[in-house]
C-alpha cells in the first residue's frame, strides 16, 4: 500500500525531489502528501510547487513555543493522514510534541558517518578534521542531536581541498541512499543495528 509522508526541509530541497523522483518513476511506492518548512523562501518552496505539492510554512519566532508550533504541525500531518516524516536538510531539532505523535515515524538523513561530526555542517566538519572518508547517515529521529538509532550508512571519499566536489559526492550518495532506505523501510525490512 502507498505510504504517505511529509518532508520537512529549510535549504535547497534536494533530497525531496530525489525521493519525487524516485516515486515518479515508480521506485519508492509513497506519497509527499506535504511539504513543511521553517524557512518561507527556502528553494524547496518552489520545488515543491513544480511537483504540485502543498507547502507548510511557518516562522518558529512567530509561536510562543516549540509546542505550540509541534501542534499546528501534529495537526496538519494528521489532516493529511501522512504516516511518516522525512526530515530531508531540516536544521531544527524535533521536540517532545511531534515525538510523541510520530514514535518511531521521523527519519532523518545527515551528511556524515555518525556518529562522526553531527550537528550543523557535518561536511566542513569532515574537512577541518582531515578525514579521506567521509559519507552520509540515515536514521531515527530520537531527542537528541543526530542520535537516533542508524537504519543505513554509505561511505563516501573525500576530495581533498575541494569542498565542491566533496559536498557533489555527498548529495548524490544521499539521493539514492534515502530512497533505498526508505524503500525497505516502508516494506518494514530493516534490521536495527541497536
Ligand atoms: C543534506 O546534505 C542533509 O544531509 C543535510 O542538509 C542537506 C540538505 O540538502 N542535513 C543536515 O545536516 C541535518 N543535520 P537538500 O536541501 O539539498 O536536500
């Protein structure tokens, strides 16, 4: 059966249209039934809007609190009967609100091996440490900081003094990694590494 998910993005929106796009050709059987978003002027808005996908936007400042603005979204996911958030470059932390909704229902990709480098600019981190390897991460959403239990991992080389063609690498393993990842994941065929 078709799996309904939303995809929460602040940045560029890649990886949402990766997994579109692996929906289109009929490789993920999954539905984006919304796109949410912190940032209202992120390129993943016009995205977004390219594939005819309802967009969420909201400023977290304009809500006295993380709950407050958990709930509006708790209730827009549910409206939508989505089963499944995909965080895909949200640089928020998720709260008790929409843990608590979605137990064990948010994945999140990161650009590194975890639990190397997490938090903001996972890639910089990589270079000003000097690793050769590098890669990406897919995993469960827990409270903490890119610490949920790991679902799957690709390692990818670094290209020494070359952010660009590093930061290339990286987002393509990404694209095919969380597809494949979310595939199994949806057949429930994963087994956790914890
Ligand atoms: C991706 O590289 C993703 O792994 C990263 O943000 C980028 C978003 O790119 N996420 C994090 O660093 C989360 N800690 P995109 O907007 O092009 O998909």
């Amino acid at each position: 059966m078709t799996t309904k998910i939303a995809v929460f993005a602040s940045g560029s929106g890649s990886n949402f249209q990766a997994i579109q796009e692996a929906i289109d050709r009929g490789e993920l059987d999954a539905q984006i039934e919304i796109v949410l978003t912190d940032k209202p002027n992120a390129p993943i808005v016009k995205r977004a809007e390219k594939f005819n996908i309802p967009v969420f936007s909201f400023i977290a400042k304009h809500y006295e609190s993380k709950e407050a603005y958990e709930t509006e979204i708790v209730n827009i996911l549910e409206e939508h009967e989505v089963e499944w958030v995909i965080l895909a470059g949200y640089m928020r932390l998720i709260g008790s609100k929409l843990l608590a909704s979605y137990a064990n229902r948010i994945v999140n990709i990161h650009p590194s091996l975890l639990p190397s480098f997490p938090g903001k600019d996972a890639i910089g981190q990589a270079l000003a440490h000097g690793v050769k390897i590098t890669g990406v991460t897919v995993h469960f959403v827990d409270e903490g900081m890119d610490t949920g239990p790991i679902l799957s991992q690709a390692a990818v080389e670094v290209v020494e003094g070359d952010r660009e063609a590093t930061e290339a690498r990286i987002h393509a393993a990404e694209h095919k990694l969380y597809t494949t990842t979310l595939k199994k994941l949806f057949a429930d065929e994963i087994n956790l590494i914890h």
